[in-house]
C-alpha cells in the first residue's frame, strides 16, 4: 500500500466536503449538521470529494450507506446510558479518560520539534500500548466500528480517509483503489491511542495528519464546506502551520472559496473532554440538526 498523491488536479468548478474528527459527540454533531442542510434543501454528500478523519471518517462513510435524515433519526432515538447501567462500548482500549488522552498528546507535542517528529513520537507512544495490550482490541475495535457502517462498501463518489503509519509517521490516505476494506479504513483513521494494523501495516489517528480537520487535502476544489466538532482548535504550535485556519488562507490564497462551521457556542460542553461520552450524542446531533437548519440558506448560495 502506497501513500497517495496529494497533488491538485483541476478541480476548480468542483466541491470537496471535509468532515473533521471530534470523537463520538463529534461524530454526531456532524451527522445533525448535514441532516439539517438536508430537510432545508442542500444535499452536501453529493460533494465531488470527501474528505474524512477520525470521527469524520465514520460520518463519510455513513453517508455513503444511509441518508444522513435516517443517521439522524437513529442517533436521536438510541437512550441515553443510565447511570450504573451498561453503557454502549466506545472504544475498547485501555487509554483511560480522555483529559489523560489529551494531556499525554500535550506532553508529546511539546516535546516535538516538529509535525513530522511529532507524528513518529505518538506513533512509538502508541506501539508502547499494542506491546502491553492483550491482543484482543484489534478484532473488538473493528466489529465495533462496522456495526456502524449501514454499508461495508465504498462509496462511488471520491472519499479520501486519513491515517498516520504507526512505525514511521507518514501520513496515508486511504480511498476506494487502496486496496482495504472501508470498515477497516475508518477504524485506522479513529486509532487515537491503539494503533489499528491492516496487512503488516500498524496505524494511528487520521487527525494527527495535521489537524482534526484535514482541510489541505481539498486544495484546488472550487468550493470548500468544512465542518469542524473541535471548532478548529489545534494543540499543535502556530508555527508548525497545520492549524484549520492556517490551511484555510492557503485553500484560499489558492483559489478555493471556503466556508467553515464550527459548533454553536451554546454546545461546546458537548466537546471536548466530553466528546466520548455517549449519553451526550443525542444533544449533539440535535444542536446540529438545529445550526443545519439556520445556515441553510447562506451555505446554499455558497455551495451551488
């Protein structure tokens, strides 16, 4: 498997739809955000690209199998965990809360110098916790991310999916000609602490590419929508230059006109730290079903 050329072609009258990582409430979010658009008249998933990481991964993929009203309605409709009940699995893995999560990514950027050293360092921390895992995470992950899929089958339209090699740090792109199966191309994007192995290849999360988002990755498409859980926050320093809005003035500098949405601040509790917390996904596909809805008609003259 070889990484894929980032290279623009002429798609200057073209529509690429990046979809970010914002875990499991991002992830929903995402999904209420195109559902709204939708009811309101604006199909989005008819982008000639889409771009998919992490928890964005799973969304394009969804959308590739299901009508994003129906992802809706199926989001909306499972309940909320009760509390010293069966909560539904996320992630079986052993990284522990996710503020350890996020202050264990701190420490390695810090201690990087740059993006590139920083991609080997989070890929070696995270061989560190295949070696002392039991073996087991790969196949559970896996199942756990298929049952998600209304279809194990790529899409025809473009859909381009992030990793990072585990073992090197190179950033991949996986697509419909790289030779996996969807399922287990969005379990590699979504490996932020395990790394995720297909053939004889180990890989990490999509979003340490460069950022949550990925936005890069639509250079030379006329009309950019992107839409961010995380709000284009970054962890990465300023200078490194992989920030959304970093990637935004080149996208645009390049010619590409580029909208952004971001949660409505009134939701950003539902992010975050709490991002993998189930019992809020209902909220969060509601808060975007609603900011679908009231950006509906700006975002149409935009999009078409």
């Amino acid at each position: 498997m070889t990484p894929l050329s980032t290279t623009p072609s002429d798609n200057s009258g073209a529509r690429a739809l990046v979809l970010g990582g914002g875990g499991s409430t991002g992830n929903a979010w995402l999904i209420g955000v195109v559902a709204g658009l939708l009811e309101s008249g604006l199909d989005v998933t008819a982008a000639d690209l889409t771009v998919g990481t992490s928890a964005g991964s799973t969304a394009a993929a969804q959308f590739s199998g299901a009508s994003p009203t129906d992802l809706l309605a199926a989001t909306l409709a499972v309940p909320a965990p009760q509390q010293g009940g069966a909560a539904r699995p996320s992630r079986p893995h052993r990284s522990g809360p996710v503020v350890d999560h996020l202050e264990r990514r701190r420490k390695i950027i810090a201690s990087s110098g740059d993006v590139a050293d920083m991609r080997r360092r989070l890929g070696a921390a995270a061989l560190v916790l295949d070696e002392e895992s039991d073996g087991t995470w790969q196949a559970q992950w896996r199942a756990t991310v298929a049952a998600r899929l209304p279809s194990r089958d790529w899409p025809a339209r473009r859909v381009l999916i992030t990793a990072v090699d585990a073992r090197t740090g190179e950033p991949i792109l996986l697509d419909r000609d790289s030779g996996v199966d969807l399922a287990d191309a969005v379990a590699a994007s979504c490996a932020s602490a395990l790394p995720y192995r297909i053939a004889d290849r180990l890989y990490i999360d999509g979003g340490f590419r460069s950022n949550a988002e990925n936005a890069d990755l639509a250079a030379g498409f006329g009309r950019v929508l992107v839409l961010s859980p995380f709000g284009g926050r970054t962890l990465t320093p300023r200078e490194w230059g992989m920030d959304l809005a970093t990637q935004v003035d080149e996208l645009r500098a390049n010619g590409s006109s580029v909208e952004t949405v971001f949660p409505d601040s009134s939701a950003e509790h539902l992010f975050g730290t709490n991002a993998m917390n189930p019992s809020l996904r209902a909220p969060a596909a509601q808060s975007g079903y609603d900011q679908g809805k009231a950006i509906a008609d700006p975002l149409t003259a935009f999009w078409r």
